[in-house]
C-alpha cells in the first residue's frame, strides 16, 4: 500500500473531526480574506469624511470571529490528530497479528514499535497540515484574485512570486520525506539496542560492560544526527531563499502601489488592502513548516507501509470437523535466511496420546511448537488435524483447536482471574478454579491478599509461579491439542510430576506436545521424538531410546533426582 492512500486513509479516519476543521479553517480564511477590504474601506471611508461608524464595527466583528475560529480550530485539531493516529495503530496491530510471529523475526520489536507509536503519530498530522495548506493556498489565490480586481499589474506580480514559491516547495517536501525516513530508521536501530540493554540489564552488570553496551547502543547516533541536521538545514535554507525573495516581491508590489496611488488608479484604501492582500497572497511563504510537518507526515507513511506490506498468509475458509486431536506433518520445512530449521519432517501423533519433542538446543524444537499450532506457516510441507490441512482452516476455528503453554508466558488481564480465563470467549470462574489447581497455582494463589482477583500489577512472582500460572491458562480452555513449549522449565520436579499427573488424568482425551528438556517429562510422554538437526533421528518410547548414549547425552546435565 502506497503512503499517500495511507495517509488519505488518516484523513478519512478522523471523520467528523477533519470535517469541522475544515469548516472552520475555511471560515477562518473568508475572514481573513474579508478583513483588509473592510479596513480599506474604513479608510477611504476616513478620509472622505464620512462619519459613519459601519466600517470599523465590521473590522471589529471581523476580528472577534477569526478570534473563535482559531480557538475552535484547535479543539478539532486535536480530535482529528488523535482518531488518524488510532486507526493507523488497529491497522497496523491487526496486520502485525494476521502476519503471525514470523513478523518479529522480520521487522523486530523496536521496528514495530517505532511504527506504532512514533510513526502513527506523525503520520496522523496529515489532516491538520493538509487543512493548513489547502486553506492557505485557497486564502492566496482569493487574495491574488482581489488583487487583480484592484490593480492587474499588481496582480500579476503576485502570480509570478506565487510560482517561484511552488517550485520551492515542490523541492522541499521531496527532499524532506527522504531524510525523515533515514532519520526514524535511525532511531529504531537505537530503540532496538536500548530495548535489548534494558532486558539485559542484569548480565550487562555482572559483566561490567556497560561503557561497552554504552557504545553498542549509541552508535546509531551519528546517523540520526546526520538526518537530522540534514532535515534542519533544508528547512533552513528554504527560509532563507523564502525569506530573501518576499520582502523583494512586497517592495515591487508597493512601488507598484504606490504608483497607482500618484496616478490616481488606485485609492489610498486599496493601497492599504494591497498591503494586507498581498500579505495574503505570499502566505505560501509563511508555510515552510507546514511543508516540513507534511514532508514528516509522508516520510512516517512510508514507513507504515513498509509494515503493511508484510505478506499476509491466506486465511482457511474451513470449519474443523469433528475429531479427537489427531496429528500429521508430512515433509515440513521452516527456513531462517539460507538455514533450514526444520528440515523435511515427517510425523504422526495419535489422538489423545502425549509426545515429547527432545532434542540439543538449536535442533528446532519451539519452532516446531510452532508450526504444529498453525502460529507460523511453514516454508514447505502439510499439517493436518483429523485430517484436514491446517492451511485450509479458518483462524478461529483454529485457534479453538489449539492450546499454548510456553516457557515464558505473558500475563494479558487485569487480574489473575482475567488472565487465566483469557481468550475470545472468557472462562467462567469455576473452569478458572479449575484450570488453576490443575497447573498446581492454585496454593499460591489462595495466599495473595484477593486470591484470584488480585491485579497482576500488584504481583511479584517468581519464573515458576509465572510459568503455573501460564499453564493455568493453557488448560482452562477445552482444546484438542495442547502444545507445552518447555511451560515446566522454572517449576520444581515435585510440582511437574503434579502438573503431569493431571495432564494425564484431565486432559487424557486431548493431544499433547511437550517441548522438554527433562528426562522426567519425556520418562512420563508415550513417545518421545529425539530431533536433531531440524530431522525426527528417532521416534520411539522414552525407555528404548535410553539404549542410545547419545539420547542419555541429552540430559547429562540434569539432577539425577530428575532421570526416572
């Protein structure tokens, strides 16, 4: 999608807020194309003799109703500015999550968070620079008009000044949208660094590297630096070039004026309204920042649609039929770059039965966990459930099929209750109770002062209490498959044989895929698939894969209380 229609699309956003500003901004320009005419007016009127006082009570509501025009121009602009930003950010949070994960991998955090908040918000200024502009623009060709009705060799002047200035802005607005660019490009690269220093603030500590991480961190600095300054002195210049050129074009114009006045083509009035129109007409002059905002705006868009224009896997248009949870992947690859993470795999999981995927870190395990849940596609191959390719399903249809624990999971609620029971459709509070005993969180959580309604703010846990909690979740929804990726990792060996007892006696009708680095959750799966390489080396239950030292290699490292 191209930047301009994202940027109408802003415009259009704001509704009835872009619609107000623009009347009132129009308002505020009939105002002030009225203004130097009714004070010629009183002039002339003045210096006729006339006593009338007519002239100067219109100058004064005149003036009064540009007053409440700009007062209320700036609420609408507000509103406008704030609805454009919005729904740029649904757009691009509903397009971040139809993509799926595999968007992490391509535009990073810092790149997608960058664009939803800083790029949105600039973006959605479009409505409040394109009224600014329109309405300037429209204030001097009704003042260049008024000239021409006042003198023609005045207002020819003017249109000649008026195309030296659109050639100028024309040049601005190209370059300033390239150099905003670089400059938010810039500045995501150092909203990535902090972002992972601040996540690694602890290991930064223990190692003493902060004048290290410092430089890492700051080295895009120079760049945005660069861009900006760049930015800068091409606003600068055109003020300049701008700044030069009107006094030049006014100087004419009143020489001009003033001989129309001497000759008696003109009366001193219409002097003074060549003045203030002429003013007017220069007002394009006066916009190098708004140009500069618009330059921004374009430059923003550009960088949302760089988000958009992530490639959308194709959603499944049908509903699963009735089935019991079984699995089949037949020929499943996932590459990064030029690496095959999975390589070709080939597996069936029976209905209702329990498999642990094992395997050397590296081997492709949670990228697995993955693509057997339908979170990211795979590059090449076939999943099916029950018989039908999950491609084909449509996502709501699936996500009601699949249940996730993972080894860090996020709390999303305001309370223990609300995450717990998180999903489309919330749980009621005897299947969270539920849910909660079996991931074994129920204990600690009898112990917070609201129990299950305490607010997750409000909490301190510890990686297993989080992670209990995270397969509380997982099981309170009904689901045929359950896929656990290393979701038992902080939990003691005590608490996993519980949590596994209750998986076997609770979900004993509903697949499940245990991602595990224990011997005791492989010991307790019906089969084990050993993966190495991206490839299934074995498929087999855990007691006839232990005759293989390279299999018993896997878990060397593991307390010997935890090898049953």
């Amino acid at each position: 999608m191209s930047s301009i229609r994202l940027l109408a699309g802003a415009v259009r956003a704001a509704g009835r807020w872009a619609v107000s500003l623009f009347a009132v901004a129009l308002v505020d320009a009939a105002v002030r194309l009225a203004l130097p005419m009714t004070i010629g007016l009183a002039v002339d009127a003045a210096l006729g003799g006339t006593t009338s006082t007519a002239p100067v009570l219109a100058v004064c509501a005149l003036v009064l109703l540009a007053t409440a025009a700009e007062m209320l121009r700036e609420a609408a602009d507000v509103r406008a500015k704030a609805a454009g930003a919005l729904s740029l950010r649904r757009r691009m949070l509903r397009h971040l999550f139809d993509v799926g994960i595999s968007a992490r991998s391509r535009i990073g955090d810092a790149g997608a968070l960058t664009r939803l908040l800083e790029s949105s918000t600039e973006a959605a200024t479009v409505t409040s620079v394109a009224v600014t502009l329109v309405t300037s623009l429209l204030v001097s060709i009704g003042a260049v008009v008024a000239l021409f009705l006042i003198d023609i060799p005045i207002g020819l002047l003017a249109v000649a000044a008026a195309l030296v200035v659109w050639l100028l802005m024309r040049w601005l607005v190209t370059r300033m949208a390239g150099t905003t660019k670089n400059y938010q490009q810039a500045h995501e690269e150092l909203v990535a660094g902090l972002t992972n220093a601040v996540g690694g603030a602890r290991t930064i500590r223990a190692a003493g590297t902060f004048d290290w991480e410092l430089g890492r961190v700051l080295k895009p600095l120079d760049r945005l630096r660069a861009a900006g300054a760049g930015f800068w002195a091409m606003q600068r210049r055109a003020c300049w070039q701008l700044g030069l050129f009107g006094p030049i074009a006014q100087v004419l114009a009143l020489a001009v004026a003033g001989l129309g006045v001497t000759s008696q083509r003109i009366t001193p009035g219409e002097m003074l309204s060549v003045v203030g129109y002429l003013g007017y007409a220069m007002g394009l002059l006066r916009q190098v920042a708004a140009i500069g905002r618009l330059a921004r705006a374009k430059g923003s868009a550009d960088r949302i649609a760089e988000l958009l224009a992530l490639p959308v896997p194709p959603p499944g248009r049908l509903d699963l039929p009735p089935g019991r949870g079984e699995l089949r992947l037949r020929g499943i690859r996932v590459r990064a770059g030029d690496r095959d993470i999975v390589n070709g795999l080939d597996l069936d999981v029976a209905a209702g039965t329990s498999i642990a995927i094992v395997g050397s870190s590296g081997s492709g395990k949670s990228t697995l966990a993955a693509v057997v849940g339908g979170l990211i596609p795979p590059d090449e191959g076939t999943i099916l459930l029950d018989g039908v390719p999950l491609c084909e399903v449509k996502p709501k249809s699936l996500r009601a099929a699949f249940g996730y624990g993972f080894e860090r999971p996020v709390l999303l609620g305001a309370t223990i209750a609300e995450a717990v029971g998180y999903a489309d459709r919330p749980a009621d509070e005897g299947r969270v109770d539920a849910a909660l005993r079996a991931g074994a969180a129920a204990e600690f959580v009898a112990r917070l002062p609201e129990g299950a309604h305490t607010e997750v703010e409000a909490l301190r846990l510890s990686g297993g209490e989080t992670q209990r909690l995270g397969l509380a979740r997982a099981l309170c929804r009904d689901v045929r498959v359950l896929v656990l990726d290393d979701a038992m990792s902080s939990v003691d060996t005590a608490t996993e044989a519980e949590i596994t007892a209750a998986l076997a006696h609770g979900k004993s009708h509903t697949t499940r895929i245990l991602i595990a680095h224990r011997m005791s959750v492989a010991a307790r799966a019906d089969v084990v698939c050993w993966m190495e390489a991206g490839r299934a080396r074995a498929v087999a239950p855990h007691h006839q894969l232990l005759a293989d030292p390279n299999y018993r290699a896997l878990f060397r490292a593991e307390p010997a209380e935890s090898t049953c």
